[in-house]
C-alpha cells in the first residue's frame, strides 16, 4: 500500500496501538476481578517500557513487573512512580543498587533475603518454586521454608509473596495442584503477606481462581493470542519496497541461492532483515502482507533486506509491505519461524522507530 514517506516510515518501523494495549488490559482485569501487575520487562516485550507503562496508568494498576536493575531505573528515572518488582532472582551483591532504584526486589534464596534485610525494612517480595524449576524458595524444602520463616518473622518490608504457573494454558490439573503447593509454602512461611500472587496470561482464563491479590498479564497485553482470552491486536511490523525486479524462470534469489522463480516473476525487496529482528528462520517460508495479498519471503532473509515473491502485481519501489498486522498475525508469523509471539516481540530490533497512537 502507498504511505505517505516520514523520517520514521523511511525504511521500516512498529506502529504501537496504546488504546488496544489499554483495552487488553481492562479485559484481563475484568476477567481476574485482581489489581493489575502488568509485566513491562524486556522494554514492554520490544514496544516500550515507558510509553506502555504511561499508557497502563489509565487502568490504575498497583505496579509494574520488569527483569532487570537497569529496566527498573529507565522507569524510576522517567518518572513512573508506582511499585517496581524485579522478577530476576536478586544476587546479594545487587541489594544496594536496587534499593537505590526504588524497586521492589524478588527473593529466591536464604543469603539473597539475608541480605535484602540487611539493607533495612525495604518492600520485598519471596518466589515460590511450585513446579516452573527456575527460581524461587522450593515449596517442599522444609528446612529451607523454616529458615526463611524465622527471617521473616520480624520483616517489616515483605510485602508479598508469588508463584510461576508453567502450563496454565494447556494443564488445568497442574495449574491446581501448583496453587495448592503454593498455598502450602505460604502456610510453612507463618503468615500470609499482603500480596499473594500468581496469575499470568494465561492463568487469567480460569476468571478469579488464581487472581490472588495482584494479577500479572504479559503477552495477552501486546496482542499474542491466549486460549479463552480475549484480546485485540496491538503491533503492526511494516517495510518499505526498495527494489523491483522481474526474473525469467529458474533464476534465483538471495544467498545461497535457495530459491529459483518456478516461472517469471515479479521479486520486491523490503527494507528489513534480521538486522531489525525478522528470524532468518522465515527464509523461504514466512509471509507478509503487500497490496492486499499475501505472499512469500523468496530466498534467504538477509541482515538489512529480505524479498517477496509477488508474481504479476503491480508493485513499485516506495510501496509498503506488513510483516506482523492485517492479513499475517503476530502469532501466524511466529509460527512460521517456529517460535512464539514472545519471541518475535522482544527480538524487534532498536533501528526500527516506534510510533504510538491513541485516540484523540
């Protein structure tokens, strides 16, 4: 499609729609009944920690969730004042540097709580390992939830406490029977904090049976598709056609010559690669959107440009392909490289402007 040639619509970009972030994160809140912790982490999953969390303010969540030290301080920094919770593990020597930040850190283990205490009577919140095996104080380590329960006897500063479902879309049965291990640590702990949490997207689905006191929707906010949720469409992934050729039969295109035109042919080449983060895994294979059809990538994707096959339709140089949007979805596009709509989000690379729009 023709568009109307920007500094920031020259060669590729993202176009960010925040009233359909917002409007998925109302769904998921009316679903749960719980105050949002929307997770912002890996820079809003590749579309903007702040922009996104600006946006989320509308729907007056209780904080937001990230991964790091350093997403912690972008927010802090520009000015986003509602609680911060680290979900990495904190590494004891990091306790300065997070309190400095403002964050609220996740404790998995006896010396990072030791020295998260030492520190003063700074909000904190404990990781449960139910199951998901990456991080957290083991639900069935009696001797590890008796030490932990004696330093936090007194502990002015744990403010709560939250598990990771590792199959809520596809395994209601152990979805429950890691809320109820969950349960049972927080019992073995003394006393229940005042956040209990849980629910990620796809827990969302089961309405208020894991929503505990916070709820903390990811992918399901930036449009990637959950079972039993519903959710509207949040990225567009666009590319500028900068090259025309048309190629006779058997002629080839792109390294390695993988691909040869069956017939002649028309070969449009977008100004994207796996430079910007389009997964050479869609070589031949992935799809993209171009005067209201769809086609396929031809060939290998290269680091700056990648090419279509578009047959007889009439492009020019200056047209405008999508790539995630319209008539390829986030998903459909992550499945052709075999992956997951997580991936494809966070793998969007830095070169590409974002452009965000609401509503007036």
């Amino acid at each position: 499609m023709r568009n109307p040639l920007t500094p920031d619509t020259s060669r590729a970009w993202v176009d960010v729609d925040l009233d359909a972030v917002v409007r998925n994160a109302r769904s998921y809140a009316a679903r749960t009944g719980a105050p949002l912790l929307p997770m912002v982490k890996a820079d809003a999953y590749g579309l903007g920690a702040v922009a996104i969390a600006r946006a989320l303010a509308t729907v007056e969540p209780w904080g937001y969730g990230v991964g790091t030290v350093d997403e912690a301080r972008e927010l802090h920094l520009n000015r986003i004042h509602r609680p911060i919770l680290i979900c990495t593990p904190l590494l004891p020597e990091l306790a300065q540097s997070v309190a400095i930040v403002a964050a609220r850190p996740s404790i998995g283990d006896l010396d990072a709580l030791r020295a998260w205490l030492a520190v003063g009577a700074l909000p904190f919140h404990v990781e449960i390992d139910t199951g998901m095996g990456r991080a957290g104080l083991r639900w069935d380590d009696v001797a590890q939830l008796l030490e932990a329960r004696n330093l936090l006897a007194d502990a002015a500063g744990w403010e709560g406490v939250y598990t990771h479902f590792h199959s809520a879309e596809r395994d209601p049965a152990a979805t429950a029977e890691q809320w109820r291990r969950f349960q049972e640590a927080i019992t073995a702990l003394g006393r229940r904090p005042l956040l209990v949490h849980a629910a990620n997207s796809a827990a969302g689905a089961y309405d208020t049976a894991y929503a505990g006191d916070l709820a903390r929707p990811g992918i399901h906010l930036y449009g990637g598709t959950v079972s039993n949720l519903d959710s509207v469409p949040v990225v567009t992934v666009s590319a500028r056609v900068v090259a025309v050729r048309r190629l006779p039969a058997g002629a080839t295109v792109s390294y390695d010559a993988t691909w040869r035109a069956p017939h002649p042919t028309t070969i449009a080449t977008l100004a994207i690669g796996y430079g910007d983060g389009v997964p050479r895994r869609l070589s031949n294979g992935g799809a993209v959107e171009l005067l209201g059809h769809r086609l396929r990538i031809a060939g290998r994707v290269t680091m700056d440009q990648l090419m279509v096959d578009a047959g007889d339709l009439p492009v020019a140089v200056g047209d405008v392909a999508t790539l995630i949007g319209g008539l390829v979805t986030l998903d459909e596009q992550a499945g052709l490289a075999g992956t997951i709509s997580y991936e494809l989000l966070t793998g969007l690379g830095a070169r590409l402007p974002r452009r965000y729009h609401r509503a007036p």
